[in-house]
C-alpha cells in the first residue's frame, strides 16, 4: 500500500509530505485512523485497511485525478450515544483546483462522506496559493484563482479555522539556481553568516539513529527558551526513525518521503541541528534545534546553507521553510524566525489555510468552544512537562 499510494499522490500536483502513506501510520500511533481516498474518471473509492487494497483497486487509480489522506479521530462522550469524530485532511486534497469540474466533485465527495462519517467537521488545508510576498510590500501579487476558491469555500459552508494546524504561510527557496546563483540571491548579512560559520570552524554531518535521543534534547531546550510547546519524545522517535528507514540513496525516484537529521558542530560538539525532510522533488524544513553554546559562529546559517545544497542534489527544486508570520509585522511571534528565513534568499507564499466544513452546526459549535481552552491546559502541561525532561 505505502508505494502505490506514494506513487499515487507523487504524480498529482502539489505533493506533500504530510499526504504520504508514512505520515498516516506516524498518526496511526497516536489514535488517529488513517484513511485513503481516490479519484478517478468514473469513481470515488475509500480504502481504510490497506490488507483490502485489490488488484482492481491497484488498475483502477493508475489514472487518479485526486486523491486525499484523511486522518479521522473518534470523540467519546460520556453518556451520550452518538459516535462523533473529526477529519484533517492534512495539506489535501491533491488535485488541480484550476479544473472546475474535478473541484466541485472533490468537495461534493468530500462533504459527503464528512455527513456520512458523522463527523464534528472535516479539516482541509491544502497548499492553495492566495498571493506571494508581504502584502502591501513592493513586488507582492495576489493570486485571484485562489481568491476565488476560497469564495467558493464560503459559499459552501467551509468556514475559516479558528485552529489552524499547520502554517498558512511559508517560505519557499528556488532551488533551480546554481548554488553561486543561490548564494547571491541571499542577504548580504546571511552570505557574511554563512562564510563566518565556515572559518570559524563550524561543521555539517548528517545524523544516525543513535544522534536522535540528543537531537531530541536539544529541541526540547530550544522550545523551553523560545517558548513553544513539543510533544513528547516517543512522537518524534516515531516520525523520525519511520522517515529514517526509508532509503536515502533513492530519493532521486521522487516517490518515497525521507529524512536526514543535519548537525552543526564546533570541534565535535554538536551546536544546532535539522530535520530535513524530501518528498517529490520538494524539501521541507520541519524540526530545527540549537544550543546556546558558540551561536557566535553562526551555526544555524551553515546548516540551512548544507541543507539547500543536499536538497539541490537530491534532485529537488524548492525547499519550504515551514512556516511564516500571520501578520508581517514586529508583533507577530515569528517576526525574528521569518527574517531568518528571508535572508536566505526565499520568498513568501500566502496560501488559504485550515478550512472546516461541520455537517452538524450545533456540535461543531461546542466542540469549537471546549477545545480552545483544552488546548491551553495541554499547552501549559505540556510546557512543564519539557522543562522537567530536560532537568530545567
């Protein structure tokens, strides 16, 4: 099933990795059930246990013109009888959304099987574009096919996410370039960072399986001196040695999800460190970490700059920054990590966003108003919980 999937959405536009079989078996272990859904010419098919994939389900999607990962969660309630869960269609579904056609079946599908799945609601949030650059900003272009997909959204009934999942914003990096033609395209301050890292010493390995135990320490402390919540270690234990397994030598196939932890480090001591993650001639920049020792000698910049290099050979040609500011301006919490980014020469894509359609107003309603502040609770224990792990 994991290669005839990955071959399914590989061939789609827009491929991510958060779509691949891997991802679904990563939330399988954390109670999430995984389900894959095609579309062909002639039929909409679901397939839930991949032990029933046929040979005529193998025939039939050799010609999919969308398909979609969905994660569905049960919500157990005391006392009551009825069977709620939720949906996420994590950056799905896969499709061209400039045919309309194929749009208005996907998203007829999509509501259907959200009804008959007795769902609070189903969350989407696929990678459709809505402007590149800062808006207002000189160069900034608003795309008016993605304007027009989210007004049909709203005609539908999908309401904007009051709980966005992922970053609706990015910054992505043109690999195409030489790397002299990369280089340049850089912010001088972030070429001078780069060089200054390479004569002070500072080096890039790629990690093993026994680097992740203080790979994960060191984004523990990272998170409890920037201030944002992880999960657990098992979690990333579970991501990264599932994406690790996969064999790096074939990434050139664009057709199987990989990961390469990259370490800085200063005269053997590991300093900073990233989780590069390549899929479908695209990379991603998911899991960054570093310590407070030598980040005078700018190790972070050399690592995004070995990054960039390996994904170019590798065969990719953009390199997604995961994540940049709701709000471009000195307020928003990502301000300092998004001119980080920026100067490596990337540019901002402004992209639709989570969007929930609820079958049911008066659950969604609840379940809305409960999760926020179930969700801060978990947050704060969570914040506790990493602080202690580390001995903080």
């Amino acid at each position: 099933m994991s290669q005839i999937w990955n071959q399914i959405i590989a061939s789609l536009p827009n491929p991510h990795f958060l779509q691949t079989h891997e991802w679904g078996q990563v939330k399988a272990r954390v109670g999430w059930s995984p389900i894959y859904a095609v579309w062909t010419e002639s039929q909409f098919s679901v397939i839930s246990d991949p032990s029933s994939v046929t040979e005529h389900w193998k025939l039939n999607t050799e010609h999919c013109l969308a398909a979609c990962l969905i994660l569905k969660r049960a919500i157990p309630i005391r006392g009551l009888a009825a069977r709620l869960s939720v949906l996420y269609a994590p950056k799905g579904p896969l499709l061209d959304w400039t045919n309309e056609p194929l749009r208005q079946r996907v998203l007829d599908d999509l509501q259907a099987f959200a009804k008959k799945q007795g769902a609070v609601f189903l969350k989407m949030d696929p990678d459709i574009v809505l402007g590149t650059g800062i808006p207002g900003a000189d160069g900034s272009i608003a795309d008016a096919g993605g304007a027009a997909i989210q007004s049909e959204l709203a005609r539908r009934g999908w309401v904007y996410s009051s709980d966005q999942i992922q970053f609706r914003n990015s910054v992505l990096i043109d690999l195409t370039p030489s790397e002299e033609e990369m280089l340049t395209r850089m912010k001088q301050k972030t070429r001078y960072n780069v060089r200054l890292a390479e004569k002070k010493g500072v080096t890039v390995r790629a990690g093993s399986l026994e680097d992740l135990p203080m790979l994960y320490k060191m984004y523990a402390e990272t998170s409890v001196r920037d201030g944002f919540v992880i999960r657990d270690e098992d979690y990333y234990m579970a991501v990264w040695k599932l994406f690790m397994s996969n064999d790096a030598s074939l990434i050139t196939n664009h057709q199987l999800p990989i990961t390469i932890p990259l370490i800085a480090e200063v005269d053997a001591e590991p300093v900073a460190g990233l989780f590069l993650f390549m899929f479908a001639g695209r990379a991603y920049y998911v899991y960054g970490m570093s310590r407070d020792v030598h980040r005078e000698k700018m190790p972070t910049y050399l690592l995004q700059w070995e990054a960039m290099k390996r994904a170019r050979a590798a065969g990719c040609t953009v390199y997604d920054l995961w994540g940049a500011p709701e709000t471009f301006d000195e307020s928003d919490s990502m301000w300092g990590v998004y001119r980080f980014k920026e100067g490596l020469g990337g540019r901002v894509i402004r992209t639709l966003g989570a969007w929930d359609y609820a079958p049911n107003k008066f659950w969604y309603r609840l379940y809305s108003e409960i999760l926020p502040r179930l969700l801060n609770v978990m947050r704060a224990r969570g914040k506790s919980q990493t602080r202690q792990s580390i001995g903080g």
